[in-house]
C-alpha cells in the first residue's frame, strides 16, 4: 500500500495546475455546502426559539373540553379571546407528574390553571387569560425573569405579572393595584410586581401570571390543574415522545408542538429539503470534476504506468494509484473547503445585522455535519476516480512503451 500512496503523491505534484484546479473545486463545493448548512441550521434553530423555545412543547389536558369563546361587550375593532371551557381538568396530576419524572427527556414540568375573565381599571376592561402557576417551574419553559421589563419577578399572595402590552392599554405600572374578574363573576384585587415582554403581541395583551394556588381560589378547584405543561431536550422529539405518553395515559389528551404549529414545520421542512437538493447537486458537481480532470490525467501519465506495470505493478496496484489520489486530494479539498465555509459563516455573522447592531441568528458549525461533509467529499473523490483507475488498469503495457 506505501508504494501505492508514494505513486499517488507523486502524480498529484507532477500535475500541479490539476492538481490545484481540481482543490479548488473540491473546496468551493464543500464551502458552499458548509456555509449553507450552517446558514439553514442557524436560521431553522433561531426559529425554533422564536416560536416554541420559551413555550410548551407537550401538553397534557383532560380530553372533556369544549370550546369557548368570551368577549365582555362586542364592537368593531375589540380583542376576543378563545378559550378552552374547562369541564373537567387533571385531578390527579401530581401522579402524573411523578410519572413524567421518569422520563429523562423532559427538562421541565408545569401543572398549570388557565381561565379567562377580565382585567379591569376605572372605565376600561380588557379580556385576559389567567396563567396560574408556581414561578420556579413555570420559569424554566418561559423564561419570565429574564423578560421582566419592568418591576420584579414576584408571583405569590395577591402579585401578579402582567403583560406590558396590557398594562399599557390600562395605564398600569408596577406596583399598581388591578381587579380581576373571572367569566364567572368572581373577582378579587391583585398587586401588579411586575410587567414581561413574551415576545409575542397576543401574550403581552392577554397573559396574567399569578400562584396556582391563588388561580385555584378564583375558579373554585381542589387539587386540580387545567393542563400540564412539558419541555424537552431535543424539540424535534416532542411528537414520538407523545405518542408514547399517550400509550402511559389513555384518558388524558396530549398534544405535541408538531401538531398545534403545523405550518412552522412545514416550513422548517421545506427549508431542510432544499438545502439538502443543494448540497446534493454541488457534490455531484465536484465529482463530475474531479472524474474529468483524473481522466486526462490517466491519458497524460500513460507511459508512466506503463513502465509502473512492466516493472511488476499488477493492474490493480496500479488502479488503486488512481483511487487514492482521489481520495487524498477529496480529503485535503474537504478539510480546506470546511474551514472555508466556517469562515464565510463567521463572515456572514460579522457583516450581516440588524438595526440594533446584533447578528440576524446565531450560525454555529456543527461537529456532525462537518464530519459528514468531509466524509461525502473524501468519498465522492475515490467515486469519481473509479472510471480513470479502471481505465488505467486496462491499459497494454507493451502498447503504452512503444506508442509512449
């Protein structure tokens, strides 16, 4: 094998302008590849944290719900929140949640009470959505002490958080006191500590975070939640991993990300698709070269592999030249076309931004798609060198000296 891959060098420097032509290439391609799987995975994972990164990415609910919907006064131009009309909630759900302890996906578990009614102050009232929860769980799939704008991450006796879109449209700040109404006619005055920006214009208008126990007084319940609230590691197993709790628990409805935001994975699919019908038709474009400049050089180095056989190198030693040197120059292209591509992405995070000055979305290289890249590349090069190294193993070694 030494002889073979000392051969393989050897005609790689002997040709340097196909050598060269046939790197660059290799690492054109394979930097296009990098930098746009890099740019998709970014763009994809940024998504993913805009929509789903700080919300639930499995819930569990009683399936007895009907829908609902509430509004106090209609007129042109008024909010309406739809909500579910809870019939029958979890009872048991401190088992449930016992149970779900045993799965090592999840990183955070939220019993929660939801409710609708209203906010009211002076003249004004605003439809809300009651989020009854215990902040230490609660915190960990919504991030709320670091969206707190205003005020302080106080959820407890009679403190509420509040969206900021609300407390705009009824002139609230923290400190303030707000009476609210469940659709039931219960209602109560509450402490506003602390005003959150979810990031989305709906929940800033129509949130009101407050202690699960306080949410249990006003709706009347006894160790009972509407739903649970579920994260887990690896957001895009959140659908198998339901399909398996709904085996655990039959009675309970379970509903994945997958299925409530059916259009973003759509999306994130089509995304996926065309980059990998990209990168397809760029390594088929590097092969195609590679193939085509080892060709000529089989026809150029025809008197070298000649006196190579004559001298006792059987065809297949002497093929195997040609299948190595596709592999070594597929390897170098590779390695010198991934560090290419990291720096393009860089670039691309350095040059492109938004107003404020910020990166558009994080671009970080994955480990295990570089690997694979470098793997497809060093692999399409010992592909596209099989047609030259057969070609070279066929040649008449008589023929070769005398014409040569």
């Amino acid at each position: 094998m030494w002889f073979e891959i000392k051969m393989a060098f050897r005609f790689l420097i002997s040709g340097r302008t196909q050598t060269l032509l046939i790197l660059a290439g290799i690492t054109i391609g394979v930097a296009v590849q990098v930098f746009l799987g890099s740019l998709i995975s970014g763009l994809q994972a940024d998504l993913i944290q805009q929509t789903i990164g700080s919300s639930s990415h499995i819930t569990l609910r009683s399936e007895r719900e009907l829908p609902r919907q509430i509004s106090e006064t209609y007129s042109p131009g008024s909010r309406v929140i739809t909500f579910a009309d809870r019939q029958e909630g979890l009872k048991n759900y401190d088992l449930i949640r016992r149970e779900l302890e045993n799965y090592s996906e999840l990183t955070a578990i939220s019993p929660t009470i939801t409710g609708n009614g209203f906010a009211i102050r002076g003249g004004k009232s605003e439809s809300i959505v009651f989020r009854g929860i215990d902040f230490s769980e609660a915190d960990k799939i919504y991030n709320i002490s670091d969206r707190i704008t205003r005020g302080e991450a106080t959820v407890g006796g009679n403190d509420i958080l509040m969206g900021k879109n609300l407390a705009e449209e009824l002139n609230l700040a923290p400190g303030d006191t707000i009476q609210l109404r469940t659709a039931d006619d219960v209602q109560d005055r509450f402490r506003v500590s602390g005003l959150f920006d979810l990031g989305s214009q709906d929940l800033n208008e129509s949130w009101i975070f407050l202690a699960r126990s306080r949410a249990a007084s006003l709706f009347n319940l006894r160790n009972e939640v509407s739903n649970i609230e579920v994260q887990i590691e690896d957001v895009f197993a959140a659908e198998p991993l339901s399909e398996q709790l709904r085996q655990e628990f039959p009675e309970i409805e379970i509903e994945s990300w997958q299925q409530t935001n059916a259009d973003l994975l759509t999306a994130l699919e089509s995304q996926s698709t065309s980059s990998l019908v990209i990168q397809f038709f760029v390594i088929v474009a590097v092969t195609l070269g590679i193939a085509s400049v080892l060709a000529v050089s089989v026809v150029q180095k025809n008197k070298q592999i000649g006196i190579i056989k004559a001298i006792g190198a059987r065809p297949k030693r002497v093929g195997r030249i040609f299948l190595l040197q596709g592999g070594i120059i597929g390897a170098i292209g590779a390695v010198l076309g991934i560090l290419s591509g990291i720096g393009l992405s860089q670039l691309f995070v350095t040059l492109v931004r938004d107003a404020a000055g910020d990166p558009l979305f994080p671009i970080e290289a994955d480990p295990r798609f570089l690997a694979i890249s470098f793997i497809i590349a060093t692999i399409a090069g010992m592909l596209a060198a099989l047609v030259p190294a057969r070609n070279s193993a066929r040649l008449n070694t008589v023929e070769v000296i005398q014409n040569g």
